[in-house]
C-alpha cells in the first residue's frame, strides 16, 4: 500500500510512441565518425547533402533527402534487421548495421578509391 515501482514522465510516453527523442540531457553521437581511412560509421537519418559535403561525395536522390533514405530507395523496402546485405552504389559500399522497423538508424560506409 502506498508503494510505488518507478515513475513515467511525459517523454517516456512519447518515446514509446514516436521513437527516441533527444533533449539537453542526452549524449549524442556523431553523425558521421571515421573508422579507418576510408570507412565510415553514418546515421540513417544524415541528410545526404551533408553527406556529400562531409566526404567529397555526388551523391544525389529526388525522392530521399537522408542517406538511410536513400539506401532504401535503392532497395526498393525497408530491410529487416535479418536482412542487411552489403549495396554497392558506384565507388561506395554500404553495410546496415542497424535497423527499426521504420528506417535505417546506421550503416557502415566504405570508399573504394581505386574505382
């Protein structure tokens, strides 16, 4: 009687039902961080201008502006977390690392600079 287990504030009712949201008191990772010389850990949600800016790249889509976007577009779905193939597009391989049900979250870009 008159115990209580935990306390449910208002972002947790919204982050069940949007996904993540980030305030002042969240650590965030970097958009892009380098691995190697010419690999890459990059957000779904990175906007691919920022993208092309960042690592000199052309990439371009009418009908995506991120770069998880643009991933799925190329894919034609959304791919399972069972199902993340390696997508080569041009010089560049992308590997999903990781994926939700409505987007890609991270994936792995590699440059191959001999191409």
């Amino acid at each position: 009687y008159g115990g209580f287990s935990g306390i449910v504030t208002i972002e947790d009712l919204i982050e069940e039902v949007m996904g993540n949201i980030f305030d002042e008191y969240d650590e965030s990772e970097p958009d892009i961080k380098k691995l190697d010389s010419n690999t890459y850990l990059v957000n779904g949600l990175l906007p691919i201008g920022e993208l092309n800016e960042h690592l000199d790249l052309s990439l371009q889509s009418e009908n995506t502006d991120t770069i998880g976007g643009f991933i799925i577009n190329i894919m034609g779905s959304i791919p399972t977390s069972n199902d993340c193939p390696a997508i080569k597009y041009e010089n560049l391989t992308f590997k999903i690392e990781e994926v939700n049900e409505k987007r890609i979250e991270k994936l792995r870009l590699s440059i191959d600079h001999e191409v």
